[in-house]
C-alpha cells in the first residue's frame, strides 16, 4: 500500500505535469497566432498560406492539431486581432485621456498587421466567413456602443428616439459605408491610403448620420 505522503507527491508532480503542459500548448498557439496575424496580415485571407506560415519555423502538424483547417486559423486571428484592437483603444484613451478616434490612429499605426486584418475582416471579408467574423467583433461592437453612447450623452435625440434605435441606425450606416467602400475603384491606392480615407470618411458618415446633410432654411 502507498504511503499518503507519496500519493500526495504523485498527485503534485501531476498536477505540475499538466500546468507545464498547458503552459507549453498555450505558447504553441502563440507562436502559430503569431506567425498567421503576420502572414494574413501582410497577405490578407486570399492571398495567405499555410506553408508560408511554416516557412517561419511553425511545424504543420502543430498547425492542424490546433487549427482544423485555414479558416479555422484565420478567425483565431482575427479573433485575437479584434480583441487586440479594442483592449489598446480602451487603455490608450484611459492611460492618455485621448479621443476614441486619436487611439483608434495610433493603434493602426503600431500594429500594422493586426490593423491590416482588422481592415480586410471588416470592409471586405471572405462571403463563406462573414458570419463568424461578425460574431467575433463583440469586443469591438462593446467598444464602440460605449463611446457611441457617450457621444449621445452630449446630444439630444429627436422625442420618440432611443439610443437602442440610434444605435441599430448607426450600425446600418457604417454597413452601408463598407458597402460603398467595397465598390468603389481605389486599385492605385496603397493600404495606408485606403485605411486613412476609410477612417476619414467613415467618421464624415457617422457625422452626417448625426447632424444631417442639410441646413434647415428659415
């Protein structure tokens, strides 16, 4: 029969096992988030490969025993980028008291990548994924209902108006603004181009939504 003190060993050095283990697993799929943000991001869904993401010194047998396929692994970064994204807004405008806007600039231009994925994912994702990335851009929609929020709080909405409305309404107008974005012909843009007139003229969308696109006469 074992001695407790040796059972209560056994069951410590287990117990160390697994903690390792897990500590091991979760930086494997830090490495391989790592390694697709970049290759994404630099080459968007379309244009990124698996093998290229290997090529960085990720074994893909790794790769497929935590992601299933390509999709899989492109949502786990676009995942990890939208909750990125919102989590450096939030922190830039609480640590620097900087606009929302002023945080959102300063954090594409400190992660390219992510910011490159955030674009695609958002303006023109793979049809056969939209879906899925719609429901990873909660953290983001939390953000954004937040300062929308506030940026109604400074306002005053028509009688018979609710923010809820107000902010069903806004969502169809930045839906609308991705959809005019997507048709228009901006081949001799670079993405740096691209990205500062989406920002630009996505937040003139916002402000014409809110104050309207006429002056009332006398």
């Amino acid at each position: 029969m074992d001695h407790p003190v040796n059972l209560c060993y056994t069951v410590l050095i287990k117990e160390a096992r697994t903690v390792k283990q897990a500590e091991k697993t979760r930086l494997t799929i830090d490495r391989i988030l790592q390694a697709g943000i970049a290759e994404f991001g630099q080459n968007g869904y379309r244009g990124g490969r698996i093998n290229a993401i290997c090529d960085a010194g990720i074994n893909k047998g790794l790769i497929y025993h935590h992601f299933k396929n390509k999709d899989d692994l492109y949502l786990a970064c676009v995942e990890k980028s939208f909750a990125d994204m919102a989590e450096a807004i939030e922190t830039d405008m609480d640590k620097t008291g900087v606009p929302y806007y002023t945080a959102r600039q300063h954090f594409f231009k400190t992660h390219d990548a992510e910011g490159r994925i955030f674009f695609e994912a958002a303006v023109n994702p793979p049809e056969h994924l939209r879906g899925p990335i719609a429901a990873l851009k909660k953290p983001l929609d939390d953000l954004n209902r937040r300062e929308f929020k506030k940026l109604l709080a400074r306002q005053r909405l028509r009688p018979g108006i609710s923010e809820d409305m107000a902010y069903t309404f806004s969502e169809a107008v930045v839906n609308g603004y991705h959809m005019a974005f997507r048709q228009r012909d901006c081949r001799d843009e670079n993405f740096e181009e691209k990205l500062d007139r989406h920002e630009r003229e996505g937040r003139q969308w916002i402000e014409m939504m809110l104050f309207g696109i006429v002056e009332k006469g006398d």
